[in-house]
C-alpha cells in the first residue's frame, strides 16, 4: 500500500518555489518585449542611412605658350572650372615670379584679342587641356597712380615758375617782385583746375583694377608738364605785359573758365554688373553748356 505524499514536505515546497520563478521571469520577458515593440512604434519607421555622394571634380590643365617662339612655357595643373582666368594668372606668377599678373596677357589665339580676367576657365575649355598664348605686357603701373601723377607735375610746375626762380629768369630778373593782378590771378585759376582734378581722382572717381603700360604715364605726363612748362615761362615772365584789352579781356576770360570748370564736371554712376570700375556721365550742366554753344 502506498503512501500519499504530503504537501507540505520540502521536495515539493522547492518544485512550487522553481515554478513559481520561472512564471515571474516569463512575465518579465514579456512586459519588456511589449516595452520594446511600444518604443519601436512610437519611433516610426527606421529610415535606411543616406548612402554618400562622392563628386568627382574635373580638373584643368591651362599650358602657357610664348606667342612669339611658340614654346611652352609651363603647365598650370589642378585648375578648377570655377577659376578665372586671374587666378591663372596668380599661378603663373608664382611659377614664373618675373611676370606679375597685371603684366601678363593671355590670347586664346595668337593674333586673337587678350582675354579678361573676369572669364572662367570652363568658358574657354574644349578638353582637359586649355592652350593659352602668352604676351608680356611690359611695365604696369595702376590708373589712380597714372593720373596723379598726369595732374601733380603741372600744379608743381607752374608754382616754380611764378616764385621766379633764379635758375630759371636770371638773377637780375628774376629779382624784380612787381607783377601785374592778372599774373596772380592766372595762378590761381591754373592751380584750381589741376587740384580739383586731384580731389576727384582721390575722392570721387572709383577706378577699376586694372593698370596700364608705364609708357603711356610717360606720354601723358610729357604732354601736361610740357605744356604747362611753356605757358607757365611767358606768363609769370618779369617782362610780361598786361593783356591789350584791359580789365574787360581779364573780366570775359575769368567767367569763361569758371563756366568752363562748371561744364564738364562729371558725376559718377552705379558700375556696370561684373564691373567695379565707374564712368562718368554729362551732368546738367554739360547739357546746358552745350545748349549754349550750339545756339
């Protein structure tokens, strides 16, 4: 006859106490994998990560061709199709330091026109390799610089000549300090002009980048200070004599030159786009001016 088993021995306390954990740690799984799923579609649909671009630039090579012996001179590598045709330019100065920018002109073709600093090199590129013609441009000096100097001889000129050097008139000559009033005031309209002219250089005009051959400073320079060497000597003269009409010729001539002076003012403009250079327009009084001269 067997035994019934008694409940309360501790074989079967230990069996209720295991069943009893493993039911706890089910439920524990599945309230996190329920937290788990909750939090997934609160979060939406994962989106895959965008997959990297990679852009491939292509790059130029701008080879420098001596227009005259047709030889290379050297390879600009690495240009990118946003570069203009300066920064060419600023390459080329640092492979070849003797020819600074400003005196380098590129030719797409060798009896072709020199080409802008503004054009970009994709514009110009048929291939890879872009073919460029090189013409030195000789010395260069800036526009700002050209005419101070242009109007800054002619103020100093005629200054030497009315003090009436010694060196210029003579000791016995230039010795005597009578002058007649329109002496005086021929002075001081000539140095009004010139330094007008230099307040607008300095203050009104905006110029442009761009520079010209220092030859062209020496002919304009030769041409103002001659001039105004030659009026300045017969003028501020020890033996000049008054003029043959009187206070009236002096009179006309004075309100003819500030007419003058008042005509051909300029004002600038805004620059044309892609330009920082400015330009000047007839004023009101340009117009009028020559309204009057046409009549």
């Amino acid at each position: 006859m067997l035994k019934r088993q008694n409940p309360s021995t501790p074989e079967h306390s230990r069996d209720l106490a295991a069943h009893g954990g493993a039911l706890s740690m089910s439920h524990n799984d599945s309230r996190s994998f329920f937290n788990l799923s909750q939090l997934v579609l609160s979060a939406g649909q994962i989106k895959p990560s965008p997959a990297l671009k990679h852009s491939k630039i292509t790059y130029f090579e701008v080879e420098i061709v001596d227009v005259q012996s047709k030889k290379q001179i050297c390879i600009v590598d690495k240009v990118s199709p946003a570069s203009t045709l300066l920064d060419v330019k600023h390459k080329f100065h640092k492979a070849c330091p003797q020819w600074y920018p400003s005196r380098v002109g590129l030719q797409l073709e060798r009896n072709g026109p020199f080409l802008k600093d503004s054009i970009s090199i994709q514009s110009l590129a048929v291939s890879s390799i872009v073919t460029l013609y090189f013409t030195d441009l000789g010395q260069q000096v800036g526009w700002t610089t050209f005419f101070l100097t242009e109007y800054t001889g002619p103020l100093l000129i005629y200054l030497l000549f009315y003090i009436r050097l010694s060196t210029i008139y003579g000791q016995v000559e230039g010795r005597k300090n009578f002058r007649h009033p329109v002496v005086h005031l021929a002075c001081f309209c000539h140095c009004l002009h010139y330094i007008r002219h230099l307040l607008e250089t300095l203050f009104v005009h905006k110029f442009s980048e761009g520079h010209t051959p220092l030859k062209n400073m020496i002919k304009g320079c030769a041409f103002y200070w001659g001039f105004t060497s030659w009026i300045a000597y017969y003028i501020n003269h020890p033996r000049y004599t008054p003029p043959s009409f009187g206070h009236k010729q002096v009179s006309y001539a004075a309100l003819a030159f500030l007419e003058i002076e008042a005509v051909f003012q300029v004002q600038p403009t805004t620059p044309s786009p892609g330009s920082s250079c400015w330009y000047p327009v007839p004023t009101i009084h340009m117009r009028l001016g020559l309204g009057l001269v046409s009549r």
